[in-house]
C-alpha cells in the first residue's frame, strides 16, 4: 500500500467504512479515546501530505467530520475531493467562489471567498474539538455564548476549566495530556487570524508531543477580516444542515468549479 492511499479515499461508498460523523452524533458505536486520538493524528497526516508531501498542494476546501473514513481498524481515510483545488506550493488558491460547508469555514473564506492551506488548517481545527468534544460545530439550541464550539471551548480555555468541554461519552476515560494537546491544537488551528494559525506539520509535532504547547490568548481574538463595527455571519436553521451517511453532500455550501 502506498502513501497516498492509506490515508486518502476517492471513494466515498467503500465497502464496511464507516464516518467518524455518524459514531460521534448519529448513534453508532461510541470511539475511545485512543481511536480519537488515532483518527485526529490520521487526518492530520493526509492533511500534511496534501500540503506538502504530494508534488503540488491540494487544497481540500471541504475537511469535515462526515468526509473521514474509518476501515474496520478504525484508520481514518479523507474523502470527497470534489472541492478540492491543485495549486503550486508557493501560490495560493485565488478562487474567490465560496466553497465548503458552514461550521467549517474559516473567518477569511466567509469574507473573501479565498481559501487556502490555513483554511484547511481552520477546517482540521474544528474536527479536532468534534473528535475530543462529541459536539458539533455549530448548535443552535444552546444558549448564545455557547453555540458556535470553537467560541465555546476557548472560553473554557480562558477560564481554566478546558476539562468540561471533553465529550462525556467518554466517562474519564482518556489520557489527560492528549484531551489537552488535542483541544488546544484545535484552538490553535481555529485562530481566527490566518497568520496565527500552524501549519499542519506544527499542529503533528504537538499532536505526537514533539513540541510544546501552543500559547494562546485567554479570549478569542476578533477575526482579522471583521472589524468589531461589523456583524459576523449569522448561521439560521436554513443554512446549518445536519451530514448523514446518505447524503453526505447535501450539507455542503458548494460552488461550482472555475
């Protein structure tokens, strides 16, 4: 097998795969905290490879929880590439068409359309507090503080008690140390200026405990691309779509290709 293929998929209806979605929200078997952990750090190596390991950089557009695979050894593989842009590694995607699903969409795209390595990057954060939280990324029946989750787990951060924001499915059942890499890695990575965000190579090294911490503000800093005179993008019951095994892109803010 080579590289690319363990842990990437062109195939979204593989035989015996499984989404990391339906076993986080949709009631099939829970996942430990070892096989969380295992898909966060597979996801990041097919993000990595994408980046900066194939010979041109494949930006994804569409990371999300319902576009990763797991085989019967519970390997994540990313799927859906019909969003998906080749760029040379030292040019940035210019497509100004709006692509990928709401929830998942770093600040810039929602303002500027573009998106790009730092983008996926925001995209891999938020599926990494889904992973380590069991919540989805948007909840609309929660109270306003608490409904967008990244806004939610890093005012726990800021608060000291980032504990309370791990999935309680997982009845303590988890290895501290990696709850914390995994949930200030996701932070760190949801940063809403770009230019603060990791590349995904720094986001492993802290995932496999090769470099520290990451170091963030006590409170979410405002997005570069909103001024605070300006209204952020509400997010209504019309636009906030549920994935499902069956119909996996209906979810999807897609655009169609340039």
């Amino acid at each position: 097998m080579n590289k690319e293929s363990s842990f990437l998929s062109t195939n979204s209806c593989q035989t015996g795969a499984s989404i990391v979605h339906t076993h986080l929200f949709d009631g099939k078997s829970k996942l430990t905290w070892r096989v969380r952990y295992k898909i966060a750090l597979g996801l990041a190596s097919a993000l990595l490879y994408l980046h900066e390991e194939w010979e041109q950089c494949v930006i994804h557009r569409d990371i999300k929880s319902s576009n990763i695979m797991l085989d019967s050894n519970y390997n994540a593989k990313l799927g859906d590439f019909g969003l998906a842009r080749l760029v040379d590694h030292e040019v940035g995607l210019e497509t100004t068409v709006l692509a990928g699903t709401i929830g998942y969409l770093a600040p810039e795209c929602v303002a500027t359309g573009k998106s790009s390595k730092e983008s996926d990057v925001y995209s891999f954060g938020v599926v990494a507090l889904e992973i380590a939280c069991g919540r989805k990324p948007i909840d609309l029946n929660r109270n306003p503080s608490h409904i967008r989750l990244s806004e939610w787990v890093w005012s726990l951060y800021g608060q000291g008690q980032l504990r309370e924001a791990v999935d309680k499915d997982l009845t303590m059942e988890y290895n501290e140390l990696q709850v914390e890499r995994l949930m200030l890695v996701g932070l760190w990575c949801c940063h809403p200026d770009h230019n603060l965000r990791p590349s995904i190579r720094q986001a492993i090294n802290v995932l496999i405990f090769e470099a520290p911490l990451p170091v963030l503000p006590s409170q979410m800093p405002v997005p570069v691309y909103f001024s605070p005179s300006m209204c952020m993008p509400s997010y209504t019951s019309s636009v906030v779509t549920t994935d499902s095994d069956k119909d996996r892109t209906s979810s999807s803010s897609h655009a169609h290709s340039n």
